[in-house]
C-alpha cells in the first residue's frame, strides 16, 4: 500500500498493474474503489485494513468492467455504487462478465461480483472526505471517476495510465467513441486543484503528470482518428492484447489516405 495523499492509499495488484484505491474516513470507516484483482489480493486488502483498524463503508466501481465489479466476503457487506449508467449495464452484463471472473481470476465468490447499487446525485454520501464522482462516457458507459477535493486525488478509473493508451468504448451508443472520449478527458481536465492521478491501471502520478497524460492521450486520439502514425510511448512495451486493441481503435479512424489516387487509379 503506498500512502499518495494524507489517509489515501493505493495498492498494486499484478494482473494489469491493476491499483485499488482506500479512502479513510470517521471512525475507522474507509471508502474503497475498485478492489481487485484475485482473490489473493483482496483478502491481502481486507488483512491489511484490518490490521489498521479500517473497515470499508461503502464501496464504488468505477465502471462495468468486470476488473473494477470485484468484491470478497472479507472486505464485509458495505453498501457499493456505481453511477447510474454503469450499475445498468453490470446488471444486464452480469453473465458474461462473471465469465470473465471465472477465466481470469478464478474462486471469486460470484454472488458478491458487480452487486452495485445507482448512486444519485454525484456525491458518495459517508462520513469521510467529500467523495465527488465525475462521471462520463469515455472508456465505459456511465464511468465514474472520484476526484477527492481535500486532498485533490483523482482516481480516475480507466483513463490517464502511464502503461495503457486510452481505450475507447467501442460500442459507444451515439456511434462516436473519438468524441465521447475526449469529452471525458475534459470532464477530468476541468477538475479543479489535482494534486495526484490513480489511474485503474498503472501507477500514480503528481499534478505534471496528470497534465501530460491528458496532452498524450489527446494527441493519441487525434492521431488515431485521423488515420496517422501514432508515436505513443506506451505503445512500445505495450504487451500483445493492447496491441491488438490499438489496432482496433486503427480501423475505426477514418483516416484521410494519404495521397490523393491518381488519374490512372480513378478511371482504371
Ligand atoms: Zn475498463
């Protein structure tokens, strides 16, 4: 657990380089954000809050994914949220993102898997430091991020990583995932005073460095729907579903070609 802001820890499970992030709160009371990932790791974050006298409060997911839906008996029966979005589409997704579970991180106890309630307002209501979701469509439908504005953390979920390259909800209802992503990027960018990012996956980084993640994954997104090379540093020891993934995102820009077809070409 490594202690980025004054009562905000994150932890670093392996698959993924996937972070679960702890607020701590009155009484002993935590928030906890996306734990995962095996469930090895969660009973390791359940050990450890315990032997500091914490116990989770409420819970959220950051989107409905089913790396960000994990939950264990041992962390207790804390009342969970996501945004409205997101808790519709866990629910409707259920079956085949407890499949995911079953394949990737196998003995999770399924019953307690993506049990999220709709939170309204944009707010998490407990008794801690005020919790405000930013919520929007990029990466997931319904993807709520938690900027804490005492401490200015945000924990971004699936946006701003050092390792991963932003990853587009393909299946974007309004049929324009390059625009759905960047309008998250500037619900994240408008937060005012973050001090530190805590992407889903990835490391923690200080103010700078939110600020030159979001550049980078602009300048990604730019370059990709227009159908240029991309020169992304996180592409070069991206690991082969990434690539894969990148090369998705590849063929869904529309790409001006690069040299008008000659005479020969258009009436041949
Ligand atoms: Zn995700």
């Amino acid at each position: 657990m490594q202690e980025v802001a004054p009562g905000v820890f994150v932890a670093t499970a392996e698959p993924y380089v996937t972070t679960t992030t702890v607020v701590a709160g009155a009484d002993g009371g935590c928030l906890v954000i996306d734990p995962a990932v095996t469930v090895a790791e969660l009973d390791a974050i359940a050990s450890w809050l315990s032997a500091r006298g914490l116990r989770p409060v409420a819970g959220w997911s950051t989107h409905p994914h089913w790396d960000h839906l994990l939950w264990s008996r041992s962390l207790g029966d804390a009342p969970r949220y996501a945004t409205p979005r997101a808790a519709g589409v866990a629910a409707r997704e259920l079956a085949r993102m407890a499949g995911r579970v079953e394949s990737e991180a196998p003995g999770h106890d399924l019953a307690l898997f993506a049990r999220v309630t709709p939170l309204s307002g944009e707010v998490i209501g407990w008794r801690g430091p005020r919790a405000v979701v930013l919520a929007h469509d990029a990466h997931a439908p319904g993807h709520g991020a938690v900027f804490l504005p005492d401490t200015g953390v945000l924990v971004a979920g699936d946006m701003c990583s050092d390792i991963e390259m932003p990853l587009l909800d393909t299946d974007a209802a309004d049929g324009d995932p390059f625009g759905g992503y960047r309008h998250g990027l500037g619900v994240l960018a408008a937060a005012a005073g973050v001090r530190v990012v805590v992407p889903g996956h990835g490391h923690p980084g200080d103010a700078a460095e939110f600020r030159r993640r979001v550049t980078a994954d602009l300048a990604y997104l730019d370059a990709v729907q227009a159908g240029r090379n991309v020169a992304d540093e996180r592409l070069a020891a991206a690991p082969q579903w990434l690539l894969a993934e990148h090369d998705r995102q590849r063929a869904l820009g529309g790409g001006e070609p690069t040299s008008p077809p000659s005479p020969e070409q258009t009436t041949g």
